[in-house]
C-alpha cells in the first residue's frame, strides 16, 4: 500500500503523537506493515520523457520511485513542452492537488511547476484554514488573485519576446537591405566605369570617320563635276555635228541632170528623219552619220565625172 494513501486514511493529527513529526509517526508503523504483508511504496510526482531526440517534452506522472522513468505509472496529470518560450504546460490543478495533499512527493522540476501553476500556493492557503487563519472563501479569492496577476505576467513575457522576435527581424531585413544597396550601387558605379571606358575608346574611332569623310567628300566632288559636264559637251557636240550634216546636205545650185535631181530628192527625206532621232541614238550612231557626208560629198563628184 501506498504511504501517501496510508498516511490519507490515518487521519493525522499532530496532538495524538506526543509531539512526533509526521515523517517519524510513519517510519514508527514501519515493523507493522512489514508484519502485516504491506508494503511501503512512497509515489513520486515526476516527468516522464517523450519525442525526438533534440526535441523532447515531458509527461507529468504519478508513479512509483522504484518504477523506470519512462515505465509504467499510476496516473498522467499534465504535460510540460519546454521547447517553446515560455514554456508550455498543461496541469490537471485538482488532481495535481489531490495528489500532494495525499502525500506524493514531487521531483524538484515538477516542484517548479507546481508552484508555478498555483498548486503550492494553494495548499499553502488551505493549511491557513486549516489553522483558522482566514476563511476558505478568502484563500480562494487570493488564489484567484494570484492566478490573475501570474497570468498577466505571462503574458506581458509573451508580448515582450514577440516584440523582440519583430525587432530582430526588422532589424535582420533593414541590415540585408543596406547591404543589397551597397550591392546595388557597387554595380552601378562598374557599370559607370565601363560605359565611359567604351566612350573614350569609341571617342578616336569617331575622329578618324570624321576625318576621312571630307576627303571622300573632296574627291567625290570632282567625279560629279565631270560627270554633269560630259552630257552638256556631249550635247554640244551633237548639236554641232547635226548642224554640219544639215550645212553639208543642203542641195548646191548646180545644174544636174533630172536623174541627180530625183536621187537627191530621195536621199534628203531619209536625212531629215536621222536628224529627228533622240539624242541618245545621235550619240550612238554620230560615227555613222559622220561617214555618210563623206559618201554624199563624194556622190556628186562622182555623178558630175559621169556626166
């Protein structure tokens, strides 16, 4: 049998033990319940360990001292995940209660967690009643009280280390934003550099297109020079040579037969519609028309030595 159940159904009472301490009054009824076949079992309030490696939480349990630490157990009252800041605990406050008042004796982290919840104060309070010091109306509304004021500081260190979470933050993305400026303008100020390098390369290739440009320019000009006079001379020289075919074509007053009469008369139409050809067939055929005032000038004479 439990000593925290033994002890719960003996009733203690501090006057009926001629001023024996608890602790000794148990130790004194030891022979009995080893006569008797009892065994003396103390429970323990502890955690049991639970999750994955680096990541662990806990299991608050009442069971055996002698039982292994993760084995078997009398009762679960709550769970403690100290992971998280603050840490997250979930208690069962009655049964926790229940528990130490009966005489379960907690390990020194589940003692921490008991006080932090509430339940140590409570049994303080309750011992206070117990005494006559103040009513149990009065240890609830401190209790309630406490519990209040606990709270609010919890969540006042909740708000705290979120706003220094924000803070971090803020100040992480402000430091990574300098330095993508820096970034920015490092690349900016390259990119400056290599655009004026390429206009001060570029600045000698332009001077030397300037230069041989005008002398293209100046020798250029006169081509185009001679090029618009050739077709006036050669229109001049059309012009001339059509004035002599017509000067020398022209009929001399000279006494013919009637045959060198009709002949001269058939050759003249022929000559007139050579004259009105266009000046590009002139510029052709100018070495022929330059042959036939010869044939003609010779014609006569020959005509004449016939006759």
């Amino acid at each position: 049998m439990d000593v925290a159940i033994i002890t719960s159904t003996l009733h203690w009472d501090e006057k009926s033990c001629n001023g024996f301490r608890k602790q000794n009054f148990i130790l004194s009824l030891r022979p009995h319940f080893q006569k008797n076949n009892f065994r003396i079992m103390p429970a323990k309030m502890r955690l049991a360990r639970h999750g994955r490696k680096r990541y662990a939480y806990y299991h608050i349990v009442v069971a055996d001292s002698r039982a292994p630490r993760d084995g078997r157990y009398i009762e679960r009252i709550g769970t403690y995940n100290p992971n998280t800041n603050p840490a997250t605990i979930d208690l069962d406050f009655d049964k926790a209660y229940d528990w130490l008042v009966k005489g379960a004796q907690p390990t020194d982290t589940v003692k921490a967690i008991l006080s932090y919840k509430g339940v140590l104060y409570k049994k303080h309070l309750m011992g206070g009643v117990k005494k006559g010091a103040f009513s149990e109306e009065e240890a609830e509304r401190k209790l309630e009280k406490w519990l209040t004021e606990k709270e609010a500081q919890i969540q006042a260190k909740r708000e705290r280390l979120a706003g220094e979470e924000s803070a971090a933050v803020k100040k992480q993305m402000d430091a990574e934003a300098k330095l993508r400026e820096a970034k920015e303008a490092a690349i900016a100020a390259r990119n400056a550099e290599l655009a004026a390098e390429a206009k001060a390369a570029a600045a000698p290739a332009e001077e030397e297109v300037t230069e041989v440009a005008p002398a293209e320019e100046v020798a250029e000009t006169p081509v185009a020079e001679e090029k618009t006079e050739a077709p006036v001379e050669e229109k001049a020289a059309e012009t001339e040579e059509a004035a002599k075919e017509v000067t020398e074509e022209a009929p001399a007053p000279e006494k013919t037969t009637e045959a060198t009469v009709a002949e001269e008369k058939a050759e003249t139409p022929a000559k007139e519609k050579a004259a009105e050809e266009p000046v590009a067939e002139k510029a052709e055929e100018a070495p022929a028309a330059e042959e036939k005032p010869d044939e003609s000038e010779e014609a006569p004479k020959e005509k004449g030595a016939e006759s």
